[in-house]
C-alpha cells in the first residue's frame, strides 16, 4: 500500500546498520532458519511478562477477556482433495499459488506507534549490533552460524518472510492501534490501524515460496518443542497448548515429585529408562541460577554410537539460548543430561560471549563441584548405586584424572577389582582394610582376573596377605599413576615390591625358615645362574635370584621399575620393534630350578640346561606378552615332552 493511497500512513527507512543486517538475513542460506519462531514467542511472552507486571503493580491497563498466552496459526499449508472433478482441482490449484502465511499473537504489553517506530526500525534495541561486529571479526558475511546466538530478534523473521504486517495496541488505555509493514529491503510503513483492535501484538507473516514449510504446523509445533518449550505462558498451535511440559528445574527440589522428575528425563533425553541420578540445585547467591541434571540408564557411546559430547541445554528466562553448551560441565561428566537456567545471562548472548562470560565460567565450577561431591557421598551411603553408574560411565568419568583442580574428589571415585573378592573397590576402602605395617597401595594390570590370580609376581603379596588392585584397563593404570600417594600411602605396582617393604605384614613366622632354606638354595643354584647370564647374554640385563616368586619358576621384570604396560604403551608411541632387555628373575628353591642346579653342578655346560633356560626365558616374554614367534617355544616344548615320555616308557 502506497503513502498516497492512505495520507496516514507514513514510509520510513531502516537505520544503515539495520538495513545492512536485513540484506544478510534475506540472501542467508543458514540451516536453522527456525529460530525467528523462538525470538517471536520470545518477544512476545516478554510482553506478556510486562502486562502481569503492570497488572501487579496496580496500573489502569487496556482489558482484554483472554488469558494471557501466544496464539499462533498457519495459513495455505493444505491445498483441497483431488476429488470433486475439474472445479475442485482448479480451486486447489488457485488455493496453492497464494502465499503460504503464519501468524503469531499475543495479548501483551503492546506498543506505541513511537514505541514501533523506536524498537522496529532502529538498531538500539536489539543485539544485531553485536552480530554484525562479529561479522566484521569473521570478515565474511557467509559465516551464518552465529544468527540465533545474539538475540536479532524480530529482524531474523526476514530470513523467511515476503513481506510482515504488525498490528499492535498498547495496553495503556489511551494509545491507538497502528499497523507497521515491510518487505525487510529497506524501509516500512507505519499507519493507524482500523477497527476495534484488542491489546496486544499480531505478526503475520508472508512467506516465500521456498519457505512454506513454515506454514506447516508440524514444523512449528517442532520449533516449539526446541526453543520455546518452557515459556511461561500457554502457546497455542491447532487448538491446543503445544508447551505443557512444565520448567519443573525452577522448582524448590521439595516441590517436585519422583514422577514429574520421570517424565521430564523421558522428555529431556529419549530415554525410556529410568535415571540412575538426578542432580536439582536452585541458587540464589552469589549466583543465581537452576540446574537439573539425569545420569541416564544406558551410555549412547558404550553402544557403538562414539564418543558423546557435554551437551546440557542452557535457558535464559526460560528461553533456550543454545541447546548443546558444552561448557558447563568437563568433557569427563558428559554423560550427564540436563538444563541449566540463569537469570544472570542476557537473552542475547552469543556462543563466544558464553565462553568468555564469567557467570557461566562459576556455574561450571559449582556444577562439577556439586556433582563430584554427590557422586562421592553416593559411593559411601549407597554403593550398590554407584556401582551401577560406575560400570556404565566408569570408563568417561577416569578421564577427569588430569582435572587438577578437582583431583582429589576424582580420586575418591574411583573403583577397581580386587584380589580379595568379586566386588569393586575405591581407594578409601583399600586403605581401610590395610594393616597398619603396610606401607603402600599395590596395583597390577592382566587380561583378566584368572590371569592375575596366577601371576607369578604377584607370589610374595599372596603369601603374606596383601590386597592387590586388579587393573584391567590399560588406563587404570594412568589414573592411578596420575595419583601417586592416597593418604600418605604410596601407589605402586606390585611388581616392584621388596621384601623388606613387607617386615611386619602378613605371617612372617616361616621367614626364619624361609631364609635359610633360600641361602642354601642359592649357594647350590650358584653355577646355574652364572651359565643363564652366559646364555642369555645381552637378550636381559641381569639375571638374578627372586625373592617375590614362591611357586614359580622364573619371571620377568623392568630394571627401571616400570611396568609391561606401561613400557608397551612406550614402545608404541615410540614406533620400537626390538624387544626390551629385562631382569630374569629365578626362584632358587623351585623342584625345576633344584634339579637344573644339580644338574649344573656336575655339568654346566649340560645341553639340557640351555634347552631348559630358553624354554623360561620364552615362557616368562609369552606370560608379558611380548613373545612374537611361539613356534621354537612350541616346538622345544613338544621334544622335552617327548625326551620325558621315553624316560617313563622306560
């Protein structure tokens, strides 16, 4: 409509800075177009905010018989059935080539025609400013991404719309109703609206042809469901409410029940199961802000779906401002689902503001520390519990071991098998249970328990009663290195105890005994261990009497104290083939090693001897792991067999 057709009527151009903006909206390719439907119910429940305001306040507004609520409808979204002949198709055909509309109203505060013309026209009042700085930082207006984090509100309709038509009345009694238009390309009109126009604000919006989707009422009722959810006013798509789940995270913990707490993680996370935990926490000082965490009952990433991200939805005034953060927890409790609200956040803070705003840098903080500190009382007061969560996220939860500033409560959480039953065990319990005597925490890593019940190195701990952690994890045995020391304990794996680390631990009432049994063992096994050396040569670095082996034979140990598994992870960032030297340790007092030492007494040089001290040294790099070729161990083995079958035939 022209300015000549209606004297009324008055034709204004946007602000520079507006018109830039809206030239990117409307040639934007941005994926996530939906988001002008969240800064419409937006602006509009802040209206609706506003008129309960004044209301409270006792101020004379405008009546309007309504509830307060938004209302949107689709128009053009369905063209007619087939049936009814040529007529009914022509009807149809006219039917699909009007415009597709959507229109969304609200019975709010409204607007003053200076009010349209100052929030509607200009840039003061809106964060485009902030979205086109950071155009300028990015140095290309392709960079789309950021539309939806900084609150262009009303202007991002554009980016779908032909042409916007906006009716409004102030709720203040004596304000009139006027109608403000434009096709967003530089300009827009404003006029006295005719009728009788109740309080309030209508858009109606024309949308282009490759955006009719938008007169869908799937679409919108799917946009709802992202955005806007939780607004705190009824919002009406089809004749029914579409947000009725209720913001239940701003609620006293005390006010909500275990069912509403169901159905929220059920909507929350798509998981049918109930959680294993919920975390709900109100704040008001010194910051104010509500979180209500799930533990879910299943790991997307145990089941083949890769490694997750944190990703808790963060509202601002019930607003979702962005629907994945990923900082307000650490990488090692992203298996937790949830929300987040803070009235301290200003509805149009971008992504990169977040991640450099201080309010959201002390919500983390007190998250994780709330977190930890639940999880941690959980493992004392219902173990059963934690265990539960610890078998399914356990795994995600370790990686938090190089979390300096909460290391501590990491430590406290951690849970490893036991040589001493089936059940899993922290370190506070281990420590517990230890003798006062004891003076470290040991650990060892195996493929599984049968292989660490039958671990030669682990003789001397078995003997004199010692818990051993049982790792089967690789990178349990980082974690635990990354600890070091609990409670003034030192943590060390098992295969670098001594035997006067354990004086005063377990039965030494056999080591009178033991030891002169061990001497004389030694004093005879002399020569034996002198041709091993000659044999093995530069294959180890020592060859040398055990005092941890009490049933086995031989073993293999790391001269510097580190362990196989560690010194593989080593050797493979490393790129080393060759295989590591390494101490061979013999048991004096072995049946074997008594008659190889005979053996040696009255012939050294015994062919048999060095058959014998292969088959060992073969045996002990097969228990490590670290014996390539099985073949000449299989094969002397099968000749030693047949040499000893003969014997007994004979």
């Amino acid at each position: 409509m022209s300015a000549a057709a209606a004297p009324e009527q008055q034709t204004y151009e946007f602000q520079a800075e507006v018109q830039r903006l809206l030239e990117i909206l409307i040639h934007s390719v941005y994926s996530s177009k939906d988001v002008f439907i969240r800064e419409l119910v937006s602006n509009a429940a802040d209206a609706l905010e506003k008129v309960r305001f004044e209301t409270v306040r006792g101020e004379s507004l405008l009546e309007d018989d309504r509830e307060l609520g938004i209302w949107i409808e689709t128009e053009g979204a369905d063209s007619a059935d087939d049936e009814g002949g040529d007529d009914a198709a022509d009807d149809a055909d006219e039917k699909a080539s009007e415009p597709k509309r959507l229109i969304i109203t609200d019975n709010g505060i409204g607007m003053t025609e200076e009010e349209v013309r100052d929030n509607l026209g200009t840039i003061a009042r809106s964060g485009a400013v902030a979205f086109l700085e950071q155009l300028k930082k990015k140095d290309s207006d392709k960079d789309l991404n950021l539309i939806g984090q900084f609150g262009i509100g009303f202007y991002s309709v554009f980016m779908v719309a032909n042409r916007v038509t906006l009716t409004t009345r102030s709720a203040h009694p004596d304000a009139h109703a006027v109608v403000w238009e434009s096709d967003g390309l530089g300009s827009y009109t404003v006029r006295p609206a005719e009728g009788d126009v109740p309080r309030g604000t209508r858009i109606e919006i024309e949308l282009k042809d490759e955006e009719d989707r938008f007169a869908s009422e799937h679409t919108i009722s799917e946009a709802i469901r992202t955005y806007s959810n939780f607004v705190a006013f009824p919002v009406h798509l089809g004749g029914e409410v579409k947000n009725k789940t209720k913001a239940i995270w701003r609620e006293q913990p005390s006010n909500v029940t275990e069912e509403e707490y169901a159905e929220f993680s059920k909507f929350l996370t798509y998981d049918s199961g109930a959680p294993l935990h919920k975390l709900h926490l109100v704040t008001d000082s010194p910051w104010q802000f509500s979180a209500l965490l799930f533990t879910p009952s299943t790991d997307p990433e145990s089941m083949g779906f890769g490694e997750g991200e944190v990703s808790l939805q963060l509202y601002v005034k019930r607003v979702l401002i962005d629907g994945s953060n990923r900082d307000l927890l650490p990488p090692y409790l992203r298996f937790l689902k949830g929300v987040v609200e803070s009235e301290d956040l200003p509805l149009n803070v971008s992504r990169e503001t977040l991640q450099e705003n201080r309010v959201l840098m002390k919500i983390r903080e007190i998250l994780t520390r709330k977190v930890l500190s639940e999880l941690t009382e959980m493992g004392k007061k219902d173990e059963d519990r934690y265990l539960e969560i610890w078998d399914k996220f356990g795994r995600i939860l370790k990686e938090g071991y190089h979390d300096f500033a909460n290391r501590e409560k990491i430590h406290e959480l951690l849970r490893f098998a036991t040589s001493q039953g089936e059940r899993l065990t922290g370190l506070e319990s281990y420590v517990e249970r230890m003798p006062e005597s004891q003076k470290a925490i040991y650990y060892f890593t195996g493929a599984s328990r049968d292989a660490l019940d039958g671990e030669p190195r682990l003789e001397l701990l078995r003997k004199r009663g010692v818990e051993v952690l049982y790792l089967f994890d690789i990178a349990d045995e980082v974690v635990l290195g990354s600890v070091n020391r609990y409670k003034e304990k030192d943590i060390l794996s098992a295969d670098m105890v001594k035997l006067e680390d354990l004086e005063g631990v377990g039965d030494a009432s056999e080591d009178k005994k033991d030891e002169g049994e061990q001497k004389e063992a030694r004093e005879t096994a002399g020569p034996l261990l002198e041709r091993f050396c000659e044999l093995l040569a530069e294959r180890v670095t020592e060859v040398r009497f055990s005092d941890r082996l009490i049933d086995s034979p031989a073993c293999l140990v790391n001269p510097d104290g580190s362990t196989p598994h560690i010194e593989k992870i080593m050797r493979l960032m490393n790129k080393e083939s060759e295989l590591p030297k390494r101490v061979l340790e013999i048991n004096a007092t072995h049946p074997m090693i008594e008659s190889l030492a005979a053996l040696a007494n009255k012939d050294k040089n015994d062919p048999f001897i060095a058959t014998a001290c292969e088959q060992l040294f073969e045996g002990a790099l097969l228990t490590d792991g670290y014996l390539t070729d099985p073949h000449q161990l299989v094969t002397r083995m099968h000749e030693v067999l047949t040499e000893a079958a003969s014997l007994k035939k004979g």
